[in-house]
C-alpha cells in the first residue's frame, strides 16, 4: 500500500510544503548564484529516471556555466567558486528538486538520477530493478556511500532500495540523511 500510493503521497505532500516554507531561502540562493558566478541560478540538464525515461532535472548551479556534464565523482577537475561549494556542501543545490518531485519525475527518497552517459550504472540499474522506482533526492546509496563510490556498489545499494521500498526505509533514509549533515567537509 505506501510503495502503490502512500509513497507519492507523501513525496507531493512534504515537496509542496518544503516549497512553500522555504520560499524565501530559494530566493536568496538564487540570487547568490546570479551573483557569485554569470549566468542562470538554476542549472538544467537531462537525466534518467522512472524505467528509463529522461525528464529535465534541476539544481541551483554551483559551477560555471562552460562546465559540462560530469558525474559528481569527476568534480576534483572542476573549478567551483565559494558560493558554489556552500552550495554543494549543503546540499542546498539540491532544493530546486523539490519540483522534480512535485511534478513525478522524483521521489523523495530513491536511486539518484544518473546522467544518460553514466552506461554502466544504468545497465546495472536495469539487471537488479532498480529502473522501476523513481529516482530521488535522496537514497540508500547515498547514506551508505561516499563520493568515487565504485558503480557496481552503488547500484547493489540502488537495486536493494527499489526491491524493498517500505515507510520504515524511507523514515531511516532521511534520518540518516540528515546525519550527513554532521560529516566533515569533501575537498575539492
């Protein structure tokens, strides 16, 4: 029952709100990434969700506009200004997903969208399952991971979320999500 309606419920439910609240925040970060770098505030680009269909993603942009797509484990090659690493070491760059999760094409809770170039990732994705539930802002791979995260590890970890998705997971997912919160900062 919370897999079939219960889940989506509560992504439209907790987006919605999060959206609203945090409405004056998201126009601060917006304005904070206009300022700190040229070009847009919020960073677009394709990526593969629900059974392998691409949707248009988004993120506050925290790199230059010239930079291309690259998977978060190539970052060290990348020059990011100040605000731009605040951005990423929060996880603030992240808020604007909230509408990916308003309009379906995201969970809260789920595999991270992967590039479409990410090959390998994906194919491991459709071998164990793990193309048949949304991607998310959040997963079992991410709290259990760390950047560099070797692809078969990651998509075991993808393939065992989607496989067993239950309120219970999820309640532990954000719980240690928010933990995150806490480790000390990635050096790029």
């Amino acid at each position: 029952m919370y897999e079939a309606i219960g889940k989506r419920l509560l992504d439209v439910s907790v987006a919605g709100l999060a959206l609203l609240v945090l409405l004056p925040v998201l126009l601060l970060l917006a304005i904070g990434a206009r300022i700190s770098s040229p070009g847009p505030a919020i960073f677009r680009q394709q990526r593969v969700g629900l059974n392998g269909e691409l949707f248009e993603f988004y993120k506050f942009r925290s790199m230059p506009v010239d930079t291309g797509d690259i998977s978060s484990d190539k970052l060290g090659s990348v020059q990011i200004r100040p605000f731009g690493k605040f951005l990423r070491r929060s996880n603030l760059d992240e808020l604007p997903q909230l509408y990916n999760v308003l309009r379906g094409d995201m969970s809260l809770i789920g595999p991270r969208p992967p590039l479409p170039s990410q090959l390998d990732l994906l194919e491991l994705r459709k071998a164990n399952g793990a193309m048949s539930c949304r991607p998310g802002l959040t997963g079992l791979a991410q709290v259990k991971s760390y950047d560099g995260m070797a692809v078969v590890e990651k998509a075991r970890y993808d393939g065992v979320y989607c496989n067993e998705i239950s309120l219970m997971r999820d309640v532990l997912i954000v719980l240690q999500t928010v933990g995150y919160f806490f480790r000390p900062p990635p050096t790029y």
